[in-house]
C-alpha cells in the first residue's frame, strides 16, 4: 500500500491530534445491533472511530489526513479470548516439537536443540496421538538423545509433561512416589514412574524448574506481542497469569509500552493469589490492561486423558478422567474471586467438569451473588445437552475455541462414544439459545493465526477439507457468526463492548487490513489470508514486509 511509506516517517503516528481519513477500502464491521455493515471509509480521530461511511465521506474532512487504501479488506482487529501469552513467547525461543510424527522425531529435535545449553531443558508440542500407536512415550525414550541435562517437554495441551530420568533424580521421583489428586504419575509394569506425569502431578517436576526472571518475561512479552500483531490480533485473554506475570504486566502497562491489548486472567492456583485479589481490578486509561477475572482450573485436557468424563472413556475401560478440584473448593474459589469484584473465569473441559462447575456456579450465585460478572466456562468442549441450556440461565459466557474441534475430531472420536460427543464444541447450539460466544485458539496449544479458528468455525474440516460437509456439521457458523465470536463476543466476555471488537462511533480504531475479502474468497481460502497491516488506537502497530 503506498500510503504506509508516508505514514512511517511521519512523527503522527504516535500522536491522535488530527483527525485521519482512510478511504477506497472495502471495509466490514460487527455491528452492537447483531448485523454486519459495509463501508468504504473510515473517520479516525484522537485513536477513536468517528465515522465510517461511503466514498462521500472523505469530502467532510477537508482538512483530515487522507489515507487511500487502495481497496484493501478491512476488518476490526480480531480479538483472542482464550490464550497464553508468556507461553507463547517462551514457545518462540523453546524447543518446539509441535506436528513431530514420532518419538525419534522428537528425540533427534532435542538432541540437536540440547547441544549448546546448559542447565534445565525446556520444550513443548508432543502429541502422542500423532504417532504410530499413539502410545505415551517414556524417560528412557528421551534418554537415548539426552541424559546428562534434565528434559522437560509439555505435551501439547499443557496438561501433562514427558520428562527425562535425570529430571526425575533431580526432583527426587521414586517408585513410591504417589499421585496427588488431581494428577496422575504414568507407571510402567516394574511400578516405577514411566516418565509421562498428567496435570497437578506436573508439579512435582515443574517445581524444580528455575523460576522465570522479570527480564524474560518481558522478552517473550515482547516476541508474543510481535507474533499475535503480526496475525491480526489486537487483543488476548490471557489465561491464567502467575504473580510475576502480573507485576510485570502492570509496569507495562503503566510505561504505556505493552505491544497490544491484554485481558489477564489471575490464576487461580498462584500462592499469592489473594495478595493479587487485595490489590483490586486494574485498568488502564487507554484499555491496553485490564485485570479483573480469576481462572479456576476444573479438569485436564482431552488428549492425555484428563477431562473429566460422567461416564467413561471409551479408550479406557472404568476411567473417568481427573477433576483438579473439588465441588466445595470450587465454591470457595469463586466466592473468593466474587467478594473481591472479580468474575471466575473456569476451565472445563469434560462433561463432568462442566456439570460440577455449572453446580458450583448456581449454589454460590444463590448464596452470595455473582451472577452478573460475566463469568465463563473457558473451552466447555464436551457438555450434555441438558447442561448446555444451564449456560444461558446462569449468565455464563462459553469461552471455546474453534480449531480444537478441527485439532481433536479423530482423537474425540476414539476417546469418546457418540452420546458422549452429542453435546461437543457445539458452538451453534451455544449461539441459537443466545449464549454470547467468545472465540479463540488457546495458543500456543494450537497456532495463533485467528484464521485458522475462523476457518475451523465455518467448515469444521481440516486444511484437505475433510471430512467432507464438516465434522458434526450442525454445528457450523456463518462467517458473520464467527467473526463475531472473534470480535464482539471476546469485547463483551471482557466488558468491553463498548470499546472494542467493531468499528462503532466512540469505540478505539483497532482494526486489521487482509489479502483477501473475508466475506467472498472461497471458504477453502479463509484459512490462507494473511494480515498486512495492524493498527490499535489509529496507531500502525504492525505491518506485512512485501
């Protein structure tokens, strides 16, 4: 685009004193009244949305910075209710063993990556499931490429942890070692830990990990918020952030220096979770940070067996997976959360956890209130459809994300009996009895490309487009439907529809320029567009080098 050279060199970039035109685009926009409008202008003043309109507009602003967009697709920037950014950045600088088709795949990766450092091992990515037998791998697996340096890797869904026995020594893991609840140390036949320990038994490793410095968490910051600009996100939900993140996140946000919006949830697990409650809901003047919602952790993940399920799995035998607490510690939590004006944010992913998680909701909303803080169920992947009707009468928001139904098609299909998957990522279903839908990736457990997730939400097929017509189709959404769950619905899960997620009079001139119209290109071609601009506050923040 020819007017971004100029706009470079121009020190009015960091300013919002004038008034700025952005004209000849073929613009789209959510509307807060539930349509999609069309323009081909936008009207920009002090970082806000005046005006958007036809070619005419441009006329009423004689005196407006004039910008030709050269019949660019414009959109709002996308908005990613469900991520981890810290993850995500660390994922840029870690081993990153995603998409391996083998253990020895694996192994030659860390091998290679382990050559020069020194000290703990740190990668992420596996997925068993991809492999030939889709068996768990073992220590000794990792041992035959490193077994001087201890090795950690997070499966791909960060719920469980495949280390090697040098990690093991150092964290003192022996044959009586037992399982705490909530968690689940793999044994071999001999009864010793096989190398594999599954959620709130991650810990016992993790622990022993060095502690992230303030320094990096600033760098991956940074790499996170170069990489999710570059993809056309202007804004995350950051799930689950521990008391350092926290500190870290506030500096920035008071230096004014963070690199794009940040909704961050506290964890809930965090030793000093209540020092954080105790410091109140935070916001900045220009809504780059917002803090005022808790995670709660109910359940694990599908893959490594760790939803949990009502009843049981169909690839285990008299297994119900884990829930990581219980009913009563979650009525705890969310009274805890809702005394200090902050909503609870809970990850469920199994019918079990959804139901108890529902329960707990509706027993402390009656006792003590709460029910207008816009909690959520982050993920709700596998609900009966007696409990999905809860979600609506109990005001709570179905945070989902829609490549994991793409991602995990084959797997759930093994993993689950079709009963069990009668009310699985059922987005639709969420949307036809008005359930507000907040979309995302869960990044950096999938990609963080929000087409992708569009591109999930629409066709319900993989990149080859299979299975043909969509898995469990019913399901599908329109391309208005989602892009709205990627705007509006994550603005409102936030408390911010009046600030973001559409381009409306008076809300922050956040939005994205693309390759392609989102609207028209072949619904085979939503998954290849590619970002060439991004902009937050009428500020360019990112631009697609040619």
């Amino acid at each position: 685009m020819k007017f971004i050279i100029g706009l470079l060199a121009s020190a009015s970039l960091s300013c919002f004193a004038n008034t700025t035109v952005i004209y000849n685009v073929n613009g789209y926009t959510p509307t807060y009244k539930g349509d999609t409008k069309q323009f081909s202008t936008l009207v920009i003043k002090d970082g806000k949305v005046v005006k958007t309109g036809n070619d005419s507009l441009k006329a009423s602003y004689p005196d407006a910075t004039a910008l030709d967009g050269e019949q660019a697709t414009l959109l709002p920037g996308l908005i990613d209710a469900h991520g981890h950014v810290i993850g995500l950045g660390n994922n840029l600088s870690q081993l990153d063993v995603r998409n391996t088709r083998s253990v020895d795949e694996v192994g030659k990766k860390l091998a290679e990556f382990a050559k020069d450092k020194q000290g703990w091992i740190i990668g992420r990515g596996w997925n068993q499931e991809q492999w030939p037998g889709a068996q768990f791998p073992t220590a000794a697996d990792l041992d035959r490429y490193v077994k001087d340096k201890p090795v950690v890797l997070s499966r791909v869904d960060g719920h469980a942890v495949w280390v090697n026995s040098k990690a093991m020594a150092l964290a003192g893991i022996e044959k009586d070692t037992r399982s705490p609840t909530g968690g689940e140390i793999l044994k071999l036949d001999s009864g010793l830990a096989s190398g594999v320990f599954i959620d709130k038994a991650e810990t016992l490793i993790t622990q022993h990990v060095p502690k992230a410095s303030h320094a990096s968490i600033n760098t991956a910051l940074d790499n996170a918020g170069k990489h999710l600009l570059s993809l056309g996100i202007i804004s995350t939900h950051d799930a689950g952030i521990d008391y350092d993140t926290w500190q870290v996140y506030k500096e920035r946000a008071e230096q004014g220096t963070l690199p794009l919006r940040i909704v961050a949830m506290l964890s809930a697990s965090d030793p000093k979770l209540d020092t954080m409650l105790k410091a109140g809901r935070y916001k900045d003047m220009h809504d780059y940070m917002s803090i005022r919602s808790v995670k709660v952790y109910a359940d694990g993940a599908l893959g490594s067996r760790g939803a949990a399920l009502i009843d049981e799995y169909a690839d285990r035998k008299n297994y119900h997976g884990l829930m990581l607490e219980t009913q009563q510690k979650l009525e705890q939590l969310f009274t805890l959360s809702f005394e200090n004006g902050f909503s609870a944010n809970t990850h469920a992913i199994g019918d079990k956890a959804n139901r108890i998680v529902l329960d707990a909701y509706e027993k402390v909303f009656k006792k003590s209130g709460g029910i207008l803080l816009r909690n959520r169920i982050e993920h709700a992947q596998i609900v009966t459809p007696d409990d999905i009707p809860r979600f609506k009468s109990l005001k709570i928001i179905p945070s989902m994300q829609p490549v994991h139904a793409t991602s995990d098609m084959h797997m759930a299909e093994q993993r689950l009996t079709d009963k069990q998957l009668t009310g699985a990522y059922a987005w639709k279903t969420f949307l036809e009895q008005g359930s507000i839908v907040a979309a995302g990736s869960d990044f950096p457990v999938e990609l963080a490309d929000p087409f992708d997730g569009l591109y999930s939400a629409i066709t319900r097929m993989d990149h080859n487009q299979l299975p043909k017509g969509g898995w469990r189709p019913k399901e599908l959404l329109s391309r208005d439907e989602a892009l709205r769950a990627f705007t509006l619905g994550g603005a409102y899960a936030a408390h911010q529809e009046f600030k973001l997620g559409s381009l409306e009079q008076g809300k922050w001139a956040d939005f994205i320029l693309i390759n392609k119209d989102y609207f028209t290109v072949p619904v085979s071609q939503i998954h290849d567009i590619k970002v060439k601009q991004t902009w937050i506050g009428g500020e360019l923040k990112y631009q697609r080098d040619r």
